[in-house]
C-alpha cells in the first residue's frame, strides 16, 4: 500500500532525524529531549478521568495504577511498558494510553516507569519490567487482581513485554496474554523492512542502532533478554497479539515473533496497519488508524483476560 495520507503529512510536518549524529549528543541533550517528550502529549489522546489513579512503587520500580471501574471488586491486571528505546518515554507520556486501556479491556492497569539508558543500561530496563510483572503475583490483593494478568507494550515496551512473558513462563507464572505493538525483538536489524524503511520513514535506522548502543553496546544481540525472538524454545509462552506498521523497521520481526509463535503451538494473531508509521499507535490525535489499533488490542487483552 502506498503511505497512508495522514502519515505522509506527519512525515513532511516532523523534524527529520536522518541527518542527526546521534553519537554526538550528550546526556544533557537526552534529558533535554525527555522533558520536551513529556510536555507534548497532545496528541496521545484525552486524559479520561478515572476513578482511580495511584502512583506507587514495585519492589523499587515507579509505577502508575488505573482502574476504570469504581467498585472495589478483582480484576485482571494488565502490566503496560511505554515505548522510547529504552532511552525516552514514562509514565507522564504513556497515560492517555494506559487510561484507555483500563477503560476498553475492562482490566487494572500498571504502567512500569522502568529505568532509562544510557544511565541505566541493559538489563536494568528487562529487570525492572520483570519486577513489576513478578510483584502482581506476589501481591494480588494489592492490586485488587483476579489472578488474570497480561503485559503490553510499544516499540521498545513491547521488547520489554516479550521478554517478560517468556521469564514468566520460566518461572511457572502464567500469564493471559502478550500483546506488542511495533515491538523491538531483534538486536541484529537485518530483516528486509530494516533495508528498505530505515530513510524516509519515522524510526530511522541510525536512531534505533543507537538506540542499541545506549541500552545495550557490548551485550550479546542473541541474548533473549535483548532479542527475544532468539529465544530456542517459545512453546508455552502466553498466547500473543502483535500490531506492526507496514513502513517501519521494525515490521518483519514482529511478525516473524508472530510466526514462530504459532508455528510452536501458541495462540497468535498478527495484524499490519497498512500505509503507517512506527509509533501512529501512541497518536490518535494525528492517526486515525491508532484509534482502530488501540480498539483493537483492548478487544484482544479483554477476550484473553
């Protein structure tokens, strides 16, 4: 399909990244570039207010609880990690999403303020994702949960969310679902989309290198923690769904997650949005397609949970 319209005009409206050395910022100009990230949310989506919204902490780890239903009865939990390489992103950016979510997949959602590169580097971030998913196990009453429990993702939190799931299921702890939107699965960025969408397009093929040396230069890229599609063995791990852009890097190995899900027996669905952009989900203020996205991840999460 050709760019969707609405991505065209996102593309000729944004900054082009292609000419950036990203090498030469410094950590000033990252956390310069965090805070700008934070303030502009406008078109994340609308703030619904929620009955409940609670900062609190998991084993160390900020966290943000919501819950859309005003009862004070169980619920599935839905352990949600923001995208931003690893490098970008919070709480503060993720909440129109994670205020959706609660509404739309009927569940208690925890959204995982993990730790940051180059400050933090792996495998502080897939640690921190662990010990919140970990913890709503260890303390179900304290997230008033059914005993249901997902995780989800975006771009680098769907990374995070993968590698979750499979330290889950190694840990005899079963969770309902996966669900990754634009994942990151692979550290070795050799796949067709990465060749053919890595100029032009949103996520440049420069800035995710990077982005993989802030997080994780010298760790091993076959390392399920950092590449979960080279997991050897994915029978077992929660049943998945995962959302890709047709014009973006990431696109085949998310698919190819997808694939070697079902082809190892696990309930998986794939679904490619035709003619968009990495990162039009966290967008339906610019993306019409985000909105059928999220719709379409909250049916999922609600049906598995």
């Amino acid at each position: 399909m050709p760019l969707h319209p609405q991505a065209r005009d996102y593309l000729a409206s944004m900054a082009s990244d292609e000419e950036t050395d990203f090498d030469s910022l410094t950590l000033e100009d990252i956390q310069r570039t965090r805070a700008a990230n934070d303030d502009a949310a406008i078109h994340r989506g609308p703030l619904t207010k929620l009955p409940f919204v609670r900062d609190e902490v998991a084993e160390g780890v900020p966290i943000r609880i919501y819950r859309a239903d005003p009862g004070d009865g169980l619920l599935p939990v839905v352990v949600y990690f923001h995208g931003g390489g690893w490098v970008y992103g919070s709480i503060r950016r993720a909440d129109a999403v994670a205020r959706y979510l609660a509404i739309h997949a009927g569940a208690v959602v925890v959204s995982a303020g993990y730790r940051l590169a180059p400050e933090h580097p792996f495998p502080a971030a897939a640690d921190d994702a662990w010990t919140v998913v970990r913890d709503i196990f260890a303390r179900p009453a304290f997230y008033q949960n059914n005993g249901s429990v997902a995780v989800a993702g975006e771009s680098a939190g769907g990374n995070l969310a993968a590698v979750a799931a499979w330290q889950a299921r190694d840990a005899g702890l079963r969770l309902a679902h996966q669900a990754l939107v634009c994942p990151v699965l692979d550290a070795a960025m050799d796949t067709p989309s990465h060749r053919d969408y890595a100029k032009g397009y949103a996520l440049p093929g420069a800035e995710i290198a990077w982005f993989l040396r802030q997080y994780a230069d010298g760790a091993d890229p076959a390392d399920p923690r950092l590449s979960p599609l080279r997991l050897p063995d994915v029978a077992g791990l929660a049943p998945a769904t995962v959302v890709t852009a047709e014009y973006d890097v990431l696109r085949d190995e998310g698919e190819a997650y997808a694939r070697r899900l079902a082809q190892a027996g696990v309930p998986a669905e794939s679904r490619r949005y035709d003619g968009a952009v990495h990162g039009f989900f966290a967008l339906p203020g610019l993306f019409d397609q985000a909105l059928e996205a999220r719709a379409y991840v909250a049916e999922r999460l609600r049906e598995s949970l």
